[in-house]
C-alpha cells in the first residue's frame, strides 16, 4: 500500500512538473512572435524613442527611418 501511495505521489508530481515545462515554452514561443515585429526610428531621434511600423522617411527631418535597436 505505502508503495502504491508513493508511486502515485512520484506521478503525480512528474505530470506537475510536464505541465508546467509545456507552459513555460508556450509564454516563450509567444515572446518570439511579438519580438519578429520590426520597428523603425529616425536616426536623429526627432521624435525621441518614437517607432514607426514601416519603413519611410521622418515626418520632421525627412531622413530615412532606420531598424530600431532592441
């Protein structure tokens, strides 16, 4: 019986353990995706840290944006 109650509290306690691997892996697959997404920013930082969705050129300097840093 004591063995039966070990084994089942072992299981119990990998299955925990699975769950909680296959969680974190979803929250860093998501921040993959999210990080993909490019910005663009004025090389002269007219517009302090503001970033643009695409490439073009800057609505003050008209400088051509550039990839943001990360």
């Amino acid at each position: 019986m004591k063995k039966m109650m070990l084994m089942a509290t072992l299981m119990a306690g990998m299955f925990g353990a699975m769950a909680q691997q296959q969680e974190a892996t979803k929250v860093e697959k998501k921040e993959t995706a999210a990080d993909k997404k490019e910005a663009y920013q004025c090389p002269m930082k007219c517009d302090g840290t503001k970033t643009y969705a695409k490439k073009g050129k800057c609505p003050q300097c008209t400088m051509e944006l550039k990839l943001a840093k990360k």
